[in-house]
C-alpha cells in the first residue's frame, strides 16, 4: 500500500537547495517528574528494537507493572542531575550543534544543522520537518551513538526511512553508521582524559564503563561488543596504557536476561580488592553526559566504590561542548559531505536568478 504523501512546502523556483545535517541522539523527558517519565519511558520501552520480547508476553509487564513503578523512581534520578536549561542529554546535544554551526561556518560551508531525539522532543519527524522547511534537499543523518547496535542506531534509522516515506520529494540521503574507531573521535577522548589527570591527578586505573545490551544481541550479529572493544582499545593505546593499567565494563543493563559483562557495577565493587584505590571512569560511548553517566556512573558507582573500601572515585566527563570534540564531530561531518556542495557561495544570486527565469519561462507560476 502507497502511503499518503504529505503536501511539499510552497517552492519558489530560484531557491537555493541547501545541505542539512541530522544530529539524533537517544532522548529525554520532557521535565524531571513522573507523568513526564511515563510518557518518554513508553515510548522507549515499546520500541521492538529496545526490547526483543515477544508483544503479547511485554505488554502486561510495560503497562501493568514497569509504567506504575518505574517513572517515580526514575523522576528522581532525573531530578539530580537537571540542569537549570534542562535535561543535561538536551542541553549538551543542542550546545554541540551550535558548535558544529560556528566551526562549519567559519570553514565557509553553509550546513542547516538539526537536533532530533529518537524518544521524546523534538522528535525525529519535527526535526526532518524543519529541515525540509528550511530547503534542504542533501541530507546526513548522524545518530550520536559511536559504536554502532540494532537498539540505538538502527532504531534511529528506522524512524528516518518510515518518515521519508511519506515524501514526495525526497532528499538525497547519506548515514553515518558508527565512528567507534574515527581517529579525531579517539583524540579528544584521550585528551579529555589528560586533562582530568593534569588537574586531577592520575588514578590507580582507568575504567571504561559502555552502555550495556542483552548478550543475545551479540550473539545474533549485533556489532556494538566488538565496536565498545575497539574503542577502549585505541583509546588506552593513544594513552599508552599498558594491560594492567585499564578495563572495560557495561552499565546499565534491565530485567534477569544475561547482558554483556563483566558488568560495571561488579567491577567497580570489586576493584578496591584488588589494590585499586584510586579509580578514574570515563564512557566513551557517550558523546554528551546523560542520566547514564552523571546518575549511574558518577553518583552510584561512587558510592559503590567508596563503600567496597576505595579511597578516590573521579568520574571524567563526556567531550559535551568541549572545542577539542567539536571539531571531531565537525571533522566527522565534512568528511562524510564530501562531494556535496556547501560552501556559503555555492549557487550565486545570478545564478539562482537564472534559474527562476527558466522555469517561469516554461510556465511554472512562481
């Protein structure tokens, strides 16, 4: 069946076609309470990628007992860390895309840069719908996930294609999968890292805690193991950590099912017994700090640590807004615009001009 195609905006013949950038990142409530979590967390816990169970055993478990339970519980964590302009995930992602305009622009490129959340505001369909609105006609998708998984990722992509359906006229279309391994993306990790540890001094050991996931997902073909492994890897390689002097763990996982381990939690609890007293966390597979990184690593993790008998627990922040990682992400973007035409004075006013008169000349009314 076709789908119904929404009508295009009004288009003037001699209007300049623009290049766009779609910047998408998990999402967030829309305020730190209950009735806000329930929502967001609806949406995101009926997500069939987000949760590989069968509908008719998940349906009475989301809406009999986790949207009644779970929404007070994580309103409070939220509350924790909110931020005076919002949520910190929000806030952090919006203030890279206003970097990413000011870096790309004094580069002489004129990229219409967009913030979407896959759950929650703005959303995807708003986002593409402002973008169409604004002229864009060439477009890169760039989900705010470096390690590529069917949850996260893929899910972004899900939701572009299904909204792209509804079209007519489609942009050119081009997706960055997963930049785990990107050079100037492992750079500013390392550098965020040496700048903690010149003002911080530098701990025992280095843990890099990942976003956790069912081990199923591995063992169905999901890449995001390997891509969290190759991270840590270059990024304790760009340190010049040896074995000894770094580990890695996944955070965050839900429910009785086995996820990728060795779990953070467990670790963090078990590191003070092994002559770690002084530990250092980081999560590269955050790009911007979030309830999973300011909440569960930098609070919860402190408290396990300190009370498994550890004397220093520093969580070292996310690149954010940070110059060093802008330009990693401007880096990224370029690089995968090549080709495209972006520079500010790519279709003169003449030009343009031009353009319209041809089309007017054979019978177009505007």
């Amino acid at each position: 069946m076709n789908p119904t195609l929404r009508p295009e905006p009004d288009y003037q013949h001699g209007t300049a076609l623009r290049t766009g950038v779609l910047l998408i990142n998990l999402g967030t409530p829309d305020a730190p309470t209950a009735k806000a979590l329930k929502v967001y967390l609806k949406e995101f816990l009926s997500d069939p990628r987000v949760v590989e169970i069968p509908r008719l055993v998940w349906w009475p478990i989301l809406n009999g007992i986790i949207l009644n339970v779970r929404p007070q519980k994580s309103a409070v964590k939220y509350a924790s860390i909110w931020m005076d302009e919002g949520s910190p995930l929000r806030v952090y992602t919006e203030r890279q895309a206003q970097g990413l305009r000011e870096v790309l622009s004094a580069r002489g490129m004129d990229v219409a840069i967009q913030v979407a959340m896959r759950y929650g505001n703005p959303s995807i369909p708003s986002a593409l719908a402002a973008l169409r609105d604004r002229g864009v006609r060439r477009l890169l998708v760039l989900p705010m996930y470096p390690q590529y998984s069917s949850s996260t990722t893929a899910t972004a992509f899900d939701v572009v294609f299904k909204e792209f359906a509804g079209f007519r006229n489609q942009p050119d279309l081009r997706l960055i999968r997963s930049f785990h391994d990107y050079p100037p993306y492992i750079a500013a990790l390392a550098g965020q890292v040496r700048r903690h540890w010149q003002s911080n001094g530098r701990g025992d050991l280095l843990l890099f805690s990942f976003h956790g996931v069912p081990k199923r997902s591995l063992l169905k073909g999901d890449p995001y193991h390997c891509e969290c492994h190759k991270t840590a890897r270059l990024l304790a390689e760009a340190l010049g950590l040896t074995e000894q002097q770094w580990r890695i763990s996944f955070q965050s996982r839900f429910g009785k099912a086995e996820w990728l381990k060795p779990y953070t939690s467990e670790v963090i609890e078990g590191l003070p017994g092994q002559g770690v007293k002084t530990l250092d966390v980081m999560c590269p597979g955050f790009p911007a700090d979030c309830l999973e990184t300011l909440e569960e690593i930098a609070m919860e993790g402190k408290e396990e640590f300190l009370t498994a008998g550890g004397s220093q627990y520093r969580y070292i922040s996310c690149i954010n807004d940070e110059p060093a990682g802008i330009q990693a992400l401007a880096d990224l973007i370029a690089l995968n615009l090549s080709g495209w035409p972006t520079a500010q004075d790519a279709q003169s006013v003449s030009t343009l001009e031009l353009q319209r008169l041809r089309a007017k000349a054979l019978g177009s009314a505007n």
